[in-house]
C-alpha cells in the first residue's frame, strides 16, 4: 500500500487539495454557515443568533446586539482546512480517479461536512458560555461551560485532525489491515490414514 | 410478510474489525485528550515539553543564521515573533498516533517501538515545521498564515497518519497455535 507510487499520489494529492482548498473555501464556509446557524437557533428562544461567513471568518451577528457594537468573527481556516488531509488521504489508492472512488470521496466530504457543521455549533456555543462575563454566567450553568468550551477544545487540539483520518478509515480503504491474530491462515490437518 | 429483507447483511470479520479498531481508536483518543488537557499535565509536562521545542528551534534557527532569541515557549527572529502553543507541539499528532497503535492488534512491544519511534519522527519533522516558520514569519509574512495553518499542520498530521499506516502494513503475522501447540506438543 505505501510504496514510491502511493507516496507520489499522496503528494499530488495533497497539493491538489490545497490549491482545491484555496479556491473554493469562502463557498464552502457559505453552506457550513446557515446549517450551524439554524441548530444554533434551534436551541434559543428567541432564535437571535445569525452567522455569516464573507470570508476567512465567521462573523457572528445577534438581533439583540445594539447595531453599531462589535461583532465577533471566528476564524474559519482551523475549522475545515482538514478537508486537506481527508482528500490527500483518498489519493493514497492506486486509482483514485475510479468511479466508486470518487462516490465514497464524496460520501467521506459529507461526512466531513456535518463534522464542520457541529463543531462550528460547538465554537459559537462556547464563545458565547465562556466570553462575555456576565451574561456567560447568567446564561450557562457550569456543566453547559464545560461541555461546549470542551467540545470545542477537543476538536481543536485532536478531533480535527482526527476526524478526516476515522472518515477515511470508514470509507476510503480498500483493504483494511489485517489484525495479526486474526490474519494467519491456521494449517490444514491431514487426515490420519488407517 | 417476510421480514427477511429488511435485515442488513452480517459485516465481515475484517469490516468488524475495522469498525472495533476506530471504536477503540475513538475512545482512546479522548482519554488521552482528557490526560493532556488537564491542568497538571498541561503545565508540568505540555509547557516544559514545548519549552524544550523552543530551545531547540532557537539552536537550528541561529545555526542557519537567523538571530533567534527564545524566551519560554517564545521565539523572536528579527521584529518578527511566535509563541508555540498546543497545536504546535506535535502533540496532537503524538496523540493521534499514540490512540492508532493502541488501538491495533499488536503485541504490546511492537505497539511501544513503534510509538517511540513515531513520536521521535514526529518531533523531527514538526522541528522543521517551526524553524522554517519562523523563517518565513521574518522573510516571508503574507506566506505565514496559510503555511501555519493549512499547510504545515496538515503535513504533520499526515506524516503521522503515514507513520501510522506504515507501522500496521508491517506488523509480524502472529500463527495461530494449532491444537498441537495448544496441548504443548
């Protein structure tokens, strides 16, 4: 699986993603946007919470914040700059280009997808339990505080690059490892002659 | 009405232990997520961890010629200047590794030779990563962001996930003992 042919597909794969990556990602975050937008909203009443994604960020705008005062952005390039990874990743068969490759590619991407969709709930979420003082306080107890700036920490330091890998684990293998106590083929007894 | 057809086909032994390998891998890395993540970790093993990276960047980076000044976890080349935090460290890709080879059948000196010689690798290459950082930091800064953030973190995470691939693909077939074996023949 990882000889020099694998190795120069991965390469050529991982640049192509990049350059993929850097074209298309201002339109990619305008289809995560409205979709964490409406879970965020699902979860408030009144539903005032309205994210926007222009480029580079998420600017995160309420109904009820006065117009004129400062609105947060997230940055958008940690979120979903593992796309990188789980195409590189696909590149690693020696016919990435075959037809059922290419549908569990994008099966992989939508996963990937509600990946992004969740943990940008998850970030909004936790800006808004752990950064504004007061209202933090009086709006999430301490158990929701952990849970969404958790949440979000886990996925910054391990899930983000974990959760291409696990995808690609799930559909971009063609032959999984074999386990070595499972793997061996057990001899055939010959039959005693009488 | 037969029922039958609504019944999924039984998995293979080989998708059920794909399937066990990420459950396992899954949890594990929450573990160990939930290990460095905790203050005491953090602060007497994570920070003198990166502290040490640092001291090292600095070392490569004034061999190369640059004027590094390292302070902590700070590095400071010129009027430009990085602090190496958790994400930067290798770390995260240690743990991706270390939850990977945990998760794989292997026995458990395999599983510790190809940790420590992954995390070495690991740390070799996100050395690079942060010297050439810092050196495109100072000569190159529009280049900066996207090479921190995609590029560079990219590449790591995937040289440990090759590592990884690398390390299974040539894991030892351990026999099963035939009957014989078994009665200590």
């Amino acid at each position: 699986m990882l000889d020099r042919g694998a190795a120069i597909r991965l390469i050529v794969g991982f640049v192509l993603a990049l350059a993929f990556w850097f074209l298309f990602s201002t339109i990619y975050e305008g289809a995560v946007a409205p979709a964490a937008e409406f879970l965020i909203r699902l979860g408030e009443s009144p539903a005032v919470t309205r994210l926007e994604a222009p480029g580079k960020e998420f600017l995160l705008r309420r109904s009820d914040i006065p117009p004129g005062a400062k609105q947060p952005g997230l940055p958008s390039a940690d979120l979903h700059f593992n796309f990188v990874l789980l195409a590189a990743l696909f590149a690693l068969h020696p016919k990435p280009w075959r037809t059922d490759r290419v549908v569990k590619l994008i099966l992989a991407m939508l996963c990937l997808y509600a990946v992004h969709v969740v943990f940008l709930v998850f970030e909004v979420e936790s800006l808004y339990a752990t950064r504004f003082a007061e209202w933090s306080m009086a709006h999430y107890g301490t158990v929701a505080r952990n849970f969404w700036a958790g949440g979000f920490h886990f996925y910054q330091i391990a899930g983000r690059f974990a959760a291409p890998f696990a995808i690609w684990w799930l559909f971009g293998r063609d032959t999984p490892a074999e386990a070595p106590q499972t793997a061996a083929v057990r001899p055939k007894r010959r039959k005693r002659k009488n | 009405m037969n029922w039958k057809i609504f019944r999924r086909p039984a998995a293979n032994p080989a998708q059920r232990r794909s399937v066990g390998f990420l459950a396992r891998f899954m949890v594990l890395l929450v573990v160990f997520y939930l290990i460095v993540a905790s203050r005491p970790v953090n602060d007497y093993v994570i920070v003198p961890f990166t502290t040490g990276i640092a001291a090292a960047s600095g070392v490569v980076l004034r061999a190369i010629g640059e004027p590094a000044i390292v302070a902590g976890t700070e590095i400071r080349s010129g009027t430009f200047g990085v602090n190496i935090e958790n994400g930067c460290n290798g770390v995260e890709t240690a743990l991706l590794l270390a939850a990977a080879v945990l998760a794989f059948p292997a026995g458990w000196r395999q599983r510790l030779f190809g940790f420590l010689l992954g995390f070495a690798a690991i740390q070799v290459v996100n050395l690079i990563r942060v010297v050439s950082l810092v050196w495109i930091g100072r000569h190159r800064p529009a280049l900066f962001d996207s090479s921190h953030t995609v590029i560079w973190q990219s590449a790591v995470v995937l040289f440990g996930v090759l590592l990884f691939l690398l390390w299974a693909s040539r894991q030892t077939r351990r026999p099963v003992p035939t009957p014989e074996e078994k009665a200590g023949r």
